[in-house]
C-alpha cells in the first residue's frame, strides 16, 4: 500500500499493511537528532503520511526585533526561550475596541499556493490543509487568556462577538481551501490542561460547541475529512466531537487520557493521532522501552486501523535523540 492508501484504510477503520505515521520535532529537538545522526536532511526520510499545508499568507510572520515575532493578526510573540511558539506580549481586542478590530484577508492568495490545484497535482499525498489557533486559541492571543476567561462569565456578549469574527474569518478560509484538491481541514485549538478543559464544560458548550459545529460540518460539506488538535485531557467531550464531525483527534496524550480505554470505547467512530509520550517516555524512557512501547501502540491501537501513530506533540528538546531513533525504527519496520 501506498502511505496513501494507508491513511485512507485507517480512516475507513480498515486494518493497512502498516500503521500510517507523522513525527514532528521542534526546532531544538531536531538539530540535536541532526547531531546524533550527523544527517542535517534525516528528516526527508522519515516518510511522514501526511503532508500538512498551512493557510497562513506569505507575510503571515515578521521578525520586528531579535526574538520578537509579529503575525498575520498582530499579535506579538517574544521567542527569546520557546523558538517555536513563543509567549504574547501584546493585547489587541477588549470590549470597547473590539469593533474597530480588523481581520486578516481570507482572500490572500498566497494562502492557498501551497495547496494542490487537483488530484493529478496532489499524487500520492494526503494533503492536510490547516488553520492553527483556530478558534478558543486565537480569541485569547488576540484579548490575552485571564481576559477571555474572565469575560466568558462576566462579559459574554463580548466573548460572543469576537469569536464571531474568528468563525466568519474560518469558515472563509475553509472554502477557499476546500476548493483545492486537499483531503482534510485540521484544527489546532487548545481546550485542555493535565487535569480537564480549562474554562470547564458549561462555558465550552456555551462558546466552543456552537462555533466548531459550524467549522467540521463546513468541512464534511464539502467531502473533506475534519483532524482536530487540543492538548490536555478533553476525552469527556469525544461523544460530542463525535456528533460534531471530526474523523481524527490529535495529540492522544498518554499522560491524561487512557489510550487503549479510548480506543476500545470510540476506536469504531473516532481515529486516533499521536499516543506516544513526550512527557514521559521519550525523554526519560530506554530505547527498550520505548521499542516496547511503540509496538504496543501499532498493535492494539492500529488494529482495524483508526490510528495514525506519532508523539503526543512535536518532539520536545529533552527528547533523547537514541529513543527518538529507537521509536523511527519501529515505525519502518513494521
């Protein structure tokens, strides 16, 4: 089978040759994996199955001082510790200004280069198109996180306009997306903690539900599958995300959710993507024991497939490059 063909098995919750795959590193774990292998390029031969495309324009982030990163909205992130993400440093919305808010341009072009035009064009991919901070997660970049939590008790018809304004800018995004030859719309939007959602249940029905029904059902609308991200332990909603859509849910963190629980309960309506400890095992196991655990994971949570196996997150720093290299060995040789 093709990587593929594989994917599309998985998604049918049919049993593939192989458990497809997608490992992802931070900048730091990955030059450190290069110094391990002495191979800058090893990355090119890890075969991930998907081939993720972002939506972001082409000036979507700028450099404005050392470390201080500016994007598409105008939020300001300082990169002097995290190289990656980073930490806001600015405020944009609150309720008296949030009229005068203005969006990016969903029309960008240069969003949708990256997106094959057709079927002949995509070939063998399975093309991912993605909106990161995609809804909770940009509202609270954009008016800071206290604020946003705070104002969901004590000041809902703002929270309610701004995330209007974020849906109205996705779903724009969606369709032009959803116009290329892509296969899936994935969603990053961070809900969770260690230990459950972080605005609680009653607040995510009354903001989130509403919103992210209406982006999935966009998405099957137009034929595509719906991945969605949210770290920390969110499984009390996977019935509900469910009924919303989605196909596939990511990171399946180890840690806070039960894996092989979730995957007899909702392996027959859900797919699975991550599952492999970054806070545990790949920093702190052996390379036996992440061989041993990695094969579990190919082997009970890919039977009848709805797995796509990779780490919980992108590879942190502390990662040791020998487990990192014990888990790609499992994951080609299957």
């Amino acid at each position: 089978m093709t990587n593929r063909e594989r994917v599309l098995a998985a998604l049918r919750h049919e049993q593939p040759d192989k458990t497809p795959f997608c490992v992802g590193f931070t900048q730091k774990a990955r030059a450190a994996m290069a110094a391990y292998l002495d191979d800058p390029r090893f990355g090119e031969g890890i075969d991930n199955c998907f081939t993720v495309a972002q939506t972001a324009p082409a000036d979507a982030w700028r450099e404005i001082e050392p470390d201080l990163w500016e994007d598409q909205f105008g939020v300001r992130w300082d990169r002097s510790v995290d190289k990656d993400i980073g930490v806001v440093v600015n405020q944009l919305v609150a309720s008296d200004t949030i009229d005068g808010f203005a969006f990016p341009d969903p029309s960008d072009a240069s969003r949708y280069e990256s997106l094959p035009l057709s079927e002949a064009e995509k070939g063998d991919r399975f093309v991912v198109a993605e909106i990161g901070f995609s809804l909770f997660e940009r509202a609270w970049t954009l008016a800071g996180m206290e604020n946003l939590l705070m104002a969901m008790v004590c000041d809902p018809p703002f929270v309610h306009r701004l995330l209007d304004g974020i849906l109205e800018f996705n779903l724009a995004i969606i369709a032009r997306a959803c116009d290329r030859a892509v296969d899936a719309m994935y969603f990053g939007d961070d809900w969770g903690s260690q230990r459950g959602l972080l605005m609680g249940r009653d607040l995510w029905r009354a903001f989130i539900e509403p919103r992210v029904r209406a982006m999935y059902q966009a998405v099957k609308a137009r034929g595509r599958h719906v991945v969605i991200h949210s770290c920390g332990k969110v499984d009390e909603l996977f019935p509900t995300l469910i009924d919303a859509g989605i196909d596939v849910f990511n990171p399946f963190q180890p840690e806070v959710i039960d894996v092989y629980e979730a995957k007899r309960v909702y392996g027959d309506r859900l797919c699975f993507f991550g599952g492999i400890s970054t806070q545990r095992l790949l920093p702190y196991g052996t390379p036996a024991e992440v061989r041993v655990e990695v094969s579990r994971l190919l082997e009970r949570v890919g039977e009848k497939g709805g797995y796509f196996a990779a780490p919980a997150h992108a590879i942190p720093p502390d990662a040791r490059p020998e487990n990192i290299a014990a888990m790609l060995d499992v994951l080609h040789n299957q």
